[in-house]
C-alpha cells in the first residue's frame, strides 16, 4: 500500500508543479495565493524557526472549530498566536467563514467576515518577489501586531484591506519585531 500511495503522490506533485508553473508564468497571483496559502503556513513555520529565537508549530487543534478561525501558528509555548498571508500586491484580511451569529457582527458588505482583534496576536504577510515568485529566499515578510491593524472605524475588529500607511511602517526588521511581540505578549 505504500508503495502505490508514494506513486500516486508522485503524479499529484507532476501536476502541481505543472499547474504552480503555469500559474507563476500567467502570473495569476490570486490563484497561486490560493494554492500556496497552506504551503505559506510552512514557508513561514521554517522563516520563523531559522531566524528568531522562536519556536513555532503549525496549528492541528481544528476539531472544535470548522472555520479554522484565528491563528496559524503558535509557540511551542503556547505564548503567540500567528495568522499567517500570503500576498503580492494589497494585504487584505477578508476571509471566509459561515455565517453563523458569532460572525453576523463581522460581516462587511462583501460578505465576507472580519477578524477580531482577539483572534492573533500578530499577522505576517509573505511578499513574494513578482520577478521570482517560487524563490522563497527573495521573499520578504511584514510582521504587524494585530493592535496596529485594528480599524478605528469598527473597533475590535481588523481593517479588510491594510492601509500601505500601516504596513510599510513594519515592512522591515521583521525578525526582531516578532521576538519583541513575543516578550509584549508574554508579559501581559
């Protein structure tokens, strides 16, 4: 049996990279955001274990919850919540979560739904480079604690799309901001 499954899963990787390359080479940013927003979730596991002092795992607690809502990544500690994106051009957080009454509130007028500001202590958007989009050492990460992207309009509740105002004010030193909101959220 594990035989045919490693065989298979050899044919699944032709046709993704087939599709993954013709995707880079339309340069179909949306629909390759899509395809890689689980594999972002690892890119950055790995960007964060080589380069800060933190140690994350990939979230596996999603039995109690069918929307994934919240985090990504975490702490082995338990300590930081992370949401992790993928984006090329604007960063926004719209998401898509059923519609239930805990969520009626986070609705906007495009149907989709907000995040709290409750629900990840910091979001890091991936930034491939658009000249070498498969070339993960070219990307660059935005770290932004989630206080700083809370709407003014709408309090307790995240911006849809960040202001490039917002996030070019995190665009660099990404590392040492994610160890300092670290230390900020373990001392609360």
């Amino acid at each position: 049996m594990k035989d045919y499954i490693v065989k298979m899963n050899r044919k699944i990787q032709k046709y993704f990279s087939i599709a993954l390359n013709s995707l880079v080479e339309e340069k179909n940013w949306r629909d390759l955001g899509k395809i890689m927003a689980e594999v972002n979730e690892y890119i950055q596991r790995d960007w964060i274990n080589d380069n800060t002092s933190l140690e994350v795992i990939k979230r596996d607690d999603f039995d109690g919850d069918p929307d994934a809502s919240g985090y990504d990544l975490i702490t082995t500690d338990g300590i930081l919540k992370i949401q992790s994106k993928l984006r090329v051009d604007k960063l926004h957080l719209e998401q898509t979560r059923r519609k239930s009454g805990k969520n009626t509130i986070k609705e906007n007028n495009t149907g989709h739904v907000r995040y709290g500001v409750d629900e990840a202590d910091v979001f890091i958007f991936s930034r491939p480079n658009t000249d070498c989009y498969l070339n993960i050492k070219e990307w660059k990460y935005v770290v932004i604690p989630s206080w700083a992207i809370e709407d003014p309009n709408v309090p307790g509740y995240l911006y849809t799309i960040v202001p490039k105002k917002v996030w070019k004010k995190f665009q660099d030193n990404s590392e040492k901001r994610l160890e300092d909101i670290y230390e900020s959220v373990s001392n609360r």
